[in-house]
C-alpha cells in the first residue's frame, strides 16, 4: 500500500505564490505515476498536472504556464504555484497510481485559498 501526505496549502492574496509538497510512504517504489488534482465547492475533482519519469510532466490548460510540478527522489512531488488567481481556490489532493493495476491512492487533502 502507499501512503501520501500533503503539505503547503493556505491562504494567499491573488497574484501570490504556493509551494505544496506531497511525500509518500510504503509501497512508493510501486509508484507509476505521481500528480495532483484539485476540488473546488460543488465542482467535480479536476487534473491539475502530473508525472511520470517515462512521459514527463502534464498540466490542465487552466494552470499551464503558472503551475510547475517537479520531483524529488521517488517519493516527493512538489507543486509550485504562482500568479494564483482566486479560481485557484480549491482543496488540493496528491495521487499516486501504482503497481501493476495502476490502483489509485489519495492524499488527505490540503486547502488553497486564494482572496481578491
């Protein structure tokens, strides 16, 4: 099994910046691929970027350009966020998808909250 825990989220005026962090632990040399996902009040959980040590990296088109996902040994996905616009506000969750199933794995959660 894999375990994920995010950190970083906030509150932060529109044009700021946020770094989240996801770790995981157990089973993460499993891990297929890594990326984060995002749920705002009454919206269903979106893409928001996402990668792989063969295809790379992925961004949605609302946050291409002003989000850079990057990873660190093969247990850490980081999120840079910049010119963080209010629409941004969401609660931000890690995904891990691995072993042979591409079985999916969540984090708990952490909240983003960009004010006007």
């Amino acid at each position: 099994q894999v375990h994920l825990v995010e950190s970083g989220g906030g509150l932060v005026q529109a044009g700021g910046s946020l770094r989240l962090t996801c770790v995981a632990s157990g089973d993460f040399f499993r891990i297929k691929m890594m990326g984060w996902y995002r749920q705002a009040p009454g919206r269903e959980r979106e893409l928001v970027a996402d990668i792989t040590n063969v295809l790379g990296t992925n961004y949605s088109n609302y946050v291409r350009g002003r989000f850079t996902i990057s990873k660190e040994n093969r247990n850490t996905i980081y999120l840079q966020m910049n010119s963080l616009e209010p629409e941004d506000t969401a609660v931000y969750y890690c995904n891990a998808k691995y072993g042979d199933n591409w079985d999916n794995r969540w984090g708990q959660g952490t909240q983003v909250t960009v004010s006007s």
